[in-house]
C-alpha cells in the first residue's frame, strides 16, 4: 500500500516543547543564526534512506558505503586529508560533512549537484569511489526482497529505479542536522552556554570579517570564493574550484564555503585536506582571505569560538540491513 502522508511529522515541536526556555528570546541582529531541528520528514522513506546510507553493496567491493567518507560518528566526514575509495585508489578531494548539508545552496566542493538527491548518485557510479553503475546498484537492490517490500511501502511499487534510491538518501541525509550547540543556546539567550574567551573569539572572528563568508545557519554553504585572495593558496592538488562546472575562468578556484558547524569533528581542512588543525586553518584563512595575521592568543580565541558550534550529533539505532539472496551480485573488490 502507498505510504500515507501522514507519516510525515514535525520533528520540531517536540524539541520546541521539551525545551521551551531555548527558543523563547532570540538574539537578533547577529550574523549567525541557530540551526533548528527536522522540521518536515517522510519517516519511512528517511528509514530506507538511512539503510541505503548504510550498505555497502551499493558498491562494486560490497566494502564501501556513502557512510565509509561521511562517517556519522566522525562529524559526518572521515577525517581523511582526501577520501579512500575503491581498491585503495585515492581520491583528489577532502569529504566535505554530511552534517547539515541540507543547508547548502549546493553539493560537492564546486556545487556540481544542486541538491542532496542529484549528489547521492554520484558517488554510485564513480569509478574511483564506490565504482559501481546505477544500474547495477538497482539490480542489487532488486535481487533483495526486503528492500523490494520497503520499497513498496514508500512509493507504492516495488519497481526499483536510482530516482528512488536517491530520494530516499536525501530524505535521510536532511534528518541530519546539528541543533543545540553551545553557542546556538547563546544566540537564544543563555548568557552562560560560552565562556568570555569563547565570546571574545566569537567578536573578533566578526570584527575580522570571516562572517562575510561564514554566517546563517549553517556558519557557511551559501557562497562560492575565491581560495587566496589576499595571496595565491599553494597547494597540490588538482582540484580548481567552480571552472570545473561553469567553464568560466572567474571561477577557477572558487570553492563553496565550508560549513564551521562541528568544525572540531571535520579535520583536516580546506578542500584539499591542507590544514591539519583548527588553529592552522584560522591563521591561513587569515593571511591569505582577510590580509591579517592573527596572534597566537586571537587564534586560540578564535579557536574556542569554533568548538562552540559543535551541536548534538544524529543519534538513532543503526539499521539491519535486509540479507542478500542467491541472486544478488557478488561483490568484486579486486576488479
């Protein structure tokens, strides 16, 4: 039978509820503004997104799954300078964070997917990440009655096709959001969720202008700059930013800012993996973004700030993952 709609819920007014001195007096007029909980989700849907999320034989080694570069208990990332894929092949990028990428105005460092469900299907089939081929994603999956039975419980049928694995990605990847951090408790009024070298950092990290790229909800993944502004970023890798989607020149190395939400979870740095620690990342964004070069005591300042934005992690069980059949395809880890 199709999945009602009825299904779908407001996650907020629970937590609204449960914690009503939190939202009562916002503090306006600042350049960052709290993350709010799951407002709208398909339930079902998210809970077959989040198997998909989690099964590794969406790939051709049946060894890697999406959660193997965007580990959910590392930040939504996999600590890595530039992410392992399939048969130990390197790839040129640094995984950007799972976590509250709903809030980006697009995927991937250079924005090449408008979208959670346009990206989801990108690491499918690229060869030197899960390696597989939709279609033989879909066929796996077929092979498998109790993803054919999910299936039909969310779209009405049991035909499976990449739109539907896609969208179910999305829709779970959207329940992973990161509200209640400390300094989301100050933006709505507890004057003792930080500390005054956490407030102070938090002051000169706007009085220096990092909040021009870096602010709303998400701390950042509303815009494409430059890397080296103020001076050439030097780097290895090959990666050159928005040229690579838009063919124009004025976008060669511009990259999409990165979320700081969790930021203390998702080292190392920069696209390319390039900034090991937070303090390191501070003084390069400094020198080479804004022409300033930060003392040891504003870094550390700054440094603090931006472990208060750590929120509450995605926390729910992990799925059992439907068993494979005498029909499905084996995994090929050496090929």
């Amino acid at each position: 039978m199709k999945h009602k709609r009825s299904m779908i819920i407001s996650c907020a007014l629970a937590v609204m509820a449960a914690a009503p001195a939190l939202w009562a007096a916002p503090r306006g007029k600042e350049p960052i503004q709290p993350i709010a909980p799951v407002k709208v989700i398909d339930l079902a849907m998210a809970e077959l997104g989040k198997k998909l999320y989690f099964d590794p034989r969406l790939s051709k080694s049946g060894f890697i799954s999406c959660n193997s570069c965007h580990n959910l208990s590392m930040g939504g990332t996999d600590n890595l300078q530039t992410s392992i894929g399939h048969k130990w092949n390197q790839g040129p990028i640094n995984a950007p964070t799972v976590l509250n990428s709903s809030l980006n105005l697009a995927q991937f460092w250079d924005g090449r997917a408008k979208d959670l469900k346009e990206q989801a299907g990108g690491p499918i089939a690229n060869p030197g990440e899960m390696a597989f081929t939709h279609e033989l994603a879909v066929e796996v999956l077929a092979s498998i009655p109790g993803y054919v039975t999910e299936f039909t419980q969310v779209f009405g049928s049991g035909k499976i096709d990449i739109d539907g694995v896609t969208q179910a990605i999305a829709e779970f990847e959207k329940t992973l959001v990161t509200p209640n951090s400390r300094f989301d408790k100050w933006l709505m009024g507890d004057e003792n969720a930080i500390n005054d070298t956490e407030l102070a950092g938090y002051e000169l990290f706007k009085q220096s202008g990092c909040v021009a790229c870096h602010n709303g909800p998400a701390v950042g993944g509303s815009s494409y700059q430059k890397m080296g502004v103020v001076a050439p970023y030097k780097t290895a890798s090959k990666a050159e930013g928005r040229i690579a989607v838009t063919g124009n020149e004025a976008d060669r190395f511009k990259f999409k800012v990165p979320t700081l939400r969790n930021v203390e979870l998702t080292y190392p740095y920069f696209h390319d993996g390039g900034a090991a620690t937070l303090a390191e990342a501070v003084d390069t964004m400094g020198r080479l973004q804004l022409g300033k070069t930060f003392t040891d005591e504003e870094k550390s300042k700054i440094v603090a700030f931006l472990k208060t934005l750590t929120g509450e992690q995605p926390s729910f069980l992990l799925p059992i993952l439907p068993p494979s059949t005498d029909k499905t395809l084996r995994p090929k880890p050496f090929e």
